[in-house]
C-alpha cells in the first residue's frame, strides 16, 4: 500500500500536548501547588518538555564540528520518530527530516538537552508532544511556510489522516518526479492530491501515449503542473510543431528545466511567427538547436522582445532573420540586457537619434555581444569630451569593443586609429576612379559609415547583381551613401526592385538613390504609383526622384488625397501588403 498506516494517538497525549509553549492552555494555580506550596517535580517536568533551552540553542546554533554532530543526532532521533512511530516509510522520514530546517529549527528550541544527550532528548520531547506532520511535510516537498501555510487543515495534524493527499504524492514520487518539486505542483495545481484512486496514474500515462517518455514526462509534469489539470491541447499543437520543425523530444529533454515554467502557447506561437515571416521550417529548427533558449528562455517571451526592439528602431523582418543567423553564442537575456545597455550607453554619450538608429539597424549583434562600461568611466579614461566619443563611434561601431568591463582603455594621445579608417576609405574611393582631395572625395568621405574593410564588399554586391563596374563607379559616385548598408540589404533591395515591382536596371542606373529607401517606402509609393497610372490620374514615366525624395506628407498631398479612391486605396496598401512591422 502507498497509503501510511493509521496510528491512533492514546488520549494522553492530548492532554500532554496542551503543556507545549504553542498552545494556548494555561495551568491553574490549583495544579502547580500542593496545601499551599509548589510542587516542584511537576514544574521541573513542565520547564523540561515545554520551554526553549538556551543551552540547546547556543549548542545547536554554533559552528564547527560540534554543531553538526549535534543536529545529525537530533535528525536521527526524528527520523526514528517518523519512521518506527509514525510508520513512515525510511525515505520520507529522511526527506522530513533533513529537508525541512525552518520547522527543524523551530522543533529544537523547544527540546531541551538532559546531559548532554541529544538523541535521548529528542526522542523523549517527542514521545510526549507528537508534532503537526504537515508543517514537515510542505516544507520537504519544496514550499517555505509562507506558502504552505495556508494549506495546513485545521482539524487535521497527522499525514495518514489524509490519505487522498498520500495518494496523490506516492504517485508522483513513484513516476520519478523528486520529491523536493512535488511543492510547485501542489502550489500550481492543488486540485491534483484530491484526485480520487486510480485517477492521476493514467493522466501521467496519457502523456507517454504522444510518444514522450517517462523521464521526459515527469520534467514536463513538474515545470508546467497545470498540464495535470487536463488543458493538454495547446501542449500538443506545440509538439506537433516541434515535429514538424524537425525538433526530436530527446532535444526537449535535454534543455527543459523544472526549476522553470512554461507557457506552450506562447512558443507555439514564436515558432508559427518565424515560420510566417520567411524561415523555412528546417530553418526555425536549426535556430533552435543551435540556440535552445531563444525558444525556452521565457517561453519565447525575451526573443519575441528582441524582435519587437528591433523593428521599433526600423529594421525590417529580414534584418531581424539576419540577426538570428548571426546570433552569437550567449544567452538570449544576456543579449538583450547588453543591446539594451548599449543602447543607452550612446543615448548617454548624447548622440543623435538618427545616428543612434542607424547604428542599431546596422550592428545588432555587436551592441548584443558587448559588456560596456558606463560613459562616465570612458570618458574619463580617454581623456575626451561626448561628441569626440559620438565621433569614434559614428566612424567605426567596433570601437565599442575595446570599451567592454574588465578591458583596460587607453587614453586617446592621438587618432592613430581613426586616421587607420580613413586611409582603407580613402585608398578605396581612389580604387573606384574618385580623385583625392577632390570635392566628390570630400563628399563620400562624410557619407561613408563603418569600417572601410566593408566597402570593397558591398562594392563587389554591385558587380554581382548585373552592373558593370563603370555602372557601379558611376551609382557609387552619385549617391556613396548606398555602401552604408550590408551586402545582404543591398542585393535584397535590388531583387526587390527588379524582380517584384518590374524596374529596368537602367531605373536604377539614373537614380541610384533608391537603394538608400527603405522597402516600405519603396513599395508603398510604387505600387500607389502603378495603381494611378491604371486610373490614368497621373501619366507614365514620372521620375522616380518625384515619387520618392519628397516626405510623406507631401506624397500623400500630391499623389493620395486629390483622387478619387485614393486614400482608401493607400490605406489598404498599408494594411494589407505591407505590414506595420515591416519598416
């Protein structure tokens, strides 16, 4: 049987119980005093079982060697308590025992040590005032007594006497779930130790039934208890699409951790949004694998607000995939925390919100991957004032890396580096037909961000989309400011513009600019373009320098509001083709 078997208390020790300080009984004069003088034997016997020993306390309460061997006999003298007088079984009077050191702590100074003999004491304190099974109980199974307390019966003090609750818990220990997680199940779903016989074994095997195993089963039970309540269905949409991403269960077994709890829907719909948003499904369950916690870490909440991040500062969808192909190998939250700390490190350094935007788009993993020191600490360290620092970053964003905790900074005694930047820009300018000190010089030099180890990267993406190097030369000299960007976004947009809205390269040859627009504004303005010409509002071959350069306002001054249909038809293209995420 799992069940304890009952042990009637003799009806003294009720009486007996009453003399412990926690009760509220309180002697009369009448049985302290014998024809008018104290009995003292009775008051000995009452001080030794029913008040806090200062000589056990200060024995118990100590360091050292001393102290251990006196709470290791007291443990014993209980564990013989739970064991051979309450008939417990040996492994849940140990785990009372030992697991439980508030209501341990709280026993002892109630015992007094006669001679020195701790677990002759113990046991002789307990023969006589039997305790509260419960208090042990909860506190072993992994709840402190401001959680537990309120569970406690009031009209009941031995375990045995609730059995359905026996129940319960024997067949949770009994499946593999250790017994210290046993309290967030019955904290998170207490309907489950009131089960009836015969009900909660087939719950827990219900869930083998999905093809998961026994020891996978019992993590999943103690992280997420509400599961035992019978709402499965969202827990089976997401092994479904586990499956379907190509995730195996010996890969959630792996990093699923019961100290954690988890919410199956919100991952389910992490995982549905990545596989609406241009990943292929073998793509989402590589990101997975290879990173476990942007799916655990918060059931997917600290990655769904990274991505919430990013497009408040513009990035498009395609540069948050981008971001996650290149995720570096910490921890999601510590990410977050160092991108968000780099993100008020430049907010303090005063730089602009425009520059601030550019860098964040642009270098997401870097501000992700950094520790930073606090601006104060690295100005007083260069020895240089907020716009010098705004400058070094502007220039070359991997600056940053060397202002990282634990890295020591040299003051700034020259430009050695930056003069190191401009020379790569400049010998590459000059490789693209520029002349040096000319004004075309001058004005891509200002233009041109980052590294100039990049450039002649994002140069060659020009060469490898179909333009000639004349072609390429030309569109660099007329707008340099297109190298900006990363090779990915340069040969997005340019697919973009020639394969879904059907411009020649020669569009795109007159007015190189377009590059430097975002899709959005791109697709909004065009596909509006098209939709008037077919309405013969506008005539054909407008220059695209008129439908993109102006603001929005003025767009929609000119080209929405004096049609017919025309606002409703802008609105709809907001809506409907592009998306308010998709910057």
């Amino acid at each position: 049987m799992n069940r304890l078997q009952k042990i009637r208390s003799p009806h003294f020790l009720k009486w007996v119980s009453l003399l412990s300080p926690e009760s509220n009984f309180t002697s009369s004069r009448s049985n302290l005093y014998v024809n008018g003088s104290c009995n003292l034997d009775l008051v000995h016997k009452i001080r030794l079982y029913g008040t806090e020993s200062s000589s056990f306390v200060g024995v118990f309460g100590g360091n050292g060697k001393k102290a251990r061997a006196v709470r290791e006999q007291a443990q014993a003298a209980l564990i013989e308590y739970f064991h051979l007088t309450r008939s417990f079984r040996i492994m849940d009077a140990e785990n009372m025992s030992k697991n439980a050191p508030e209501f341990f702590d709280k026993l002892m100074r109630r015992v007094e040590i006669g001679d020195g003999k701790v677990k002759r004491s113990v046991a002789r304190f307990l023969r006589y005032h039997p305790v509260n099974e419960f208090e042990p109980f909860f506190e072993s199974i992994g709840l402190k007594p401001t959680e537990y307390v309120q569970f406690i019966p009031r009209d009941l003090m031995f375990l045995v006497d609730d059995e359905l609750l026996l129940e319960n818990y024997y067949v949770l220990c009994n499946y593999g779930i250790e017994r210290n997680r046993i309290g967030k199940i019955f904290q998170e779903a207490n309907e489950v130790f009131r089960y009836d016989y015969g009900v909660l074994q087939p719950k827990l095997r219900s869930f083998e039934n999905l093809g998961l195993n026994q020891s996978l089963v019992a993590k999943i039970v103690a992280s997420s208890p509400h599961l035992l309540r019978g709402s499965v269905g969202e827990f089976v949409e997401f092994l479904e699409k586990l499956k379907n991403v190509g995730i195996g269960y010996d890969w959630l077994q792996e990093h699923i951790r019961e100290d954690d709890s988890y919410s199956w829907k919100c991952m389910l719909r992490l995982i549905c949004l990545l596989c609406k948003s241009g990943w292929s499904e073998e793509q989402v369950g590589g990101l997975f694998k290879q990173h476990p916690d942007l799916l655990l870490e918060g059931s997917g909440r600290i990655t769904f607000g990274l991505i919430g991040l990013m497009l408040k500062f513009g990035s498009t969808l395609s540069d948050v995939q981008t971001l996650f192909l290149e995720f570096p190998q910490i921890p999601v939250l510590k990410f977050v925390c160092n991108f968000h700390n780099s993100y008020s490190f430049l907010v303090e350094s005063d730089m602009a919100a425009v520059d601030i935007g550019e860098i964040v788009r642009s270098y997401p993993v870097l501000l992700g991957s950094l520790e930073l020191k606090k601006v104060k600490s690295i100005l007083s360290l260069l020895c240089c004032g907020k716009k010098r620092l705004c400058e070094m970053v502007k220039e070359d964003p991997f600056t940053l890396e060397g202002w990282v905790l634990g890295k020591k900074v040299e003051p700034l005694e020259n430009v050695k580096k930056a003069i190191q930047v401009l020379n790569l820009k400049t010998q590459f300018l000059v490789s693209v037909g520029f002349q040096e000190n000319s004004r075309d010089m001058e004005k891509a030099l200002k233009a041109l961000r980052g590294r100039g180890v990049e450039l002649p990267q994002r140069f060659d993406c020009l060469l490898n989309n179909g333009f000639s190097r004349e072609e390429a030369i030309k569109m660099v000299k007329t707008s340099p400011q297109i190298l900006n960007q990363t090779s990915d976004v340069i040969e997005t947009k340019i697919r973009f513009f020639f394969q879904d809205l059907g411009y020649q390269m020669s569009d795109l040859l007159t007015y190189p600019r377009i590059l430097s627009y975002t899709t959005k504004r791109l697709k909004l303005r065009l596909l509006m373009y098209e939709w008037l010409k077919d309405q013969r509002a506008v005539r054909p071959n407008m220059s695209l320098n008129t439908l993109l350069a102006s603001s929005d306002e003025e767009f929609i001054g000119t080209f929405v509001t004096p049609y017919a249909r025309g606002l409703a038809f802008w609105k709809m293209l907001n809506k409907k083709h592009v998306p308010t995420s998709d910057k």
